[in-house]
C-alpha cells in the first residue's frame, strides 16, 4: 500500500501489504508544516458589515462582526436567545431561570470577543494655548466585535460563570493599580 500526501500527492512511503495497489492519506512533513504555519498567522478581523466565520478549539463553529450602536455589549455581557445579560453573582439565579424558560436545548449565544481602539500618542494631544478655542476633531471610536455561537445550554452557564470570573479578576487588577497609585502619591 502506498502512502500519499493529501496536499501535495508526493509519496510519502509504503506499507504492508506491500502487493497491494491501494493509496492511504496522510500529510508530509514540509505540508504539514506549512499548514501549520498558516493556522499560526492572525487572522484579520472582518470589517463592517462583513461576517468572518471562526471554529473554537471544542469544534463549535461560529462567526465574528463588527458590533453596530444596538449591539455594543461590555465586557461582562451576554445576549442568550435574544435577552441580554450582565453577568455577575447577584443576577445569576435570573439567568437560570430565564435558561430554564427556553424549550430547546441549544440556544443562540453572542458575546464580546475583542475590541480594536486606536490610542493616539499623548504628544499630539498637546495643544497651544490658543488653539483651545479650536473645536476638537472626531477622535477615532473603538470597534467591537462580537461573536454569536450556537451552544447547548449547560455551556451557556459555563461561560456566564466564566464572565463572572473575568470581571472580578480585571476589577481586582484595576482595584490593585489605583491602591498602588494612592499609594505612591506624595
């Protein structure tokens, strides 16, 4: 049996029984590994009023997009089936009760993936004393992007209780900065 690679149909080896015309698929070393190098390179993020379809490590398939005004979500926010969520303990037995209401077993999840914001440079954002009067220019907004999944429903609480962590965790490293601050102040 001959070992073929599936990318670039080179033979890779053979195999027993050795009589046997057959082809097997498997990868090369130099395709894998530019394959692998293709996955390793950042993907761009999609622009307004595209979709960009993405799978997660678990296999669960999803899309990214540029979040417009109505479906700007903070960090610690969710949309399940269409009603959005702040994620924290206080709130958490309202959103299992809301889980419990949905028939289905998967439910339509979006939440915030990433932001992109531009951070001009504090030099250029000196002015003269007599270029106050000027009206400033439109500063470059932040782009969301949010990413909708179809999940069965016991994820959804995994990732509402995963949202949960994270706000504490970036509130206790914020908390912890301005102590150090307060702290140093003459």
């Amino acid at each position: 049996m001959k070992i073929i690679c599936s990318s670039c149909k080179k033979v890779i080896g053979i195999q027993r029984p050795f009589n046997d015309n057959s082809e097997i698929s498997a990868k090369c070393p130099g395709c894998f590994e530019k394959e692998k190098k293709e996955a390793l390179k950042p993907q761009p993020l999609p622009a307004p009023g595209e979709r960009k379809v993405i799978i997660f490590g678990g296999g669960v398939k999803g899309y990214l997009m540029v979040a417009d005004d109505t479906t700007k979500l903070s960090m610690s926010d969710i949309v399940v089936s269409g009603k959005t969520f702040e994620c924290t303990k206080e709130l958490r037995d309202n959103f299992l009760e809301y889980l419990e209401m949905i028939e289905k077993d998967q439910v339509e999840i979006v939440f915030l993936e990433s932001t992109a914001t531009k951070i001009d440079s504090p030099l250029r954002g000196c002015r003269k004393k007599n270029e106050s009067d000027r009206p400033t220019e439109d500063k470059p907004k932040s782009i969301n992007y949010n990413c909708t999944v179809t999940i069965p429903k016991h994820h959804t609480i995994l990732m509402y209780d995963n949202k949960v962590a994270q706000t504490e965790a970036l509130l206790g490293v914020i908390a912890e900065i301005l102590a150090k601050e307060w702290m140093a102040e003459p």
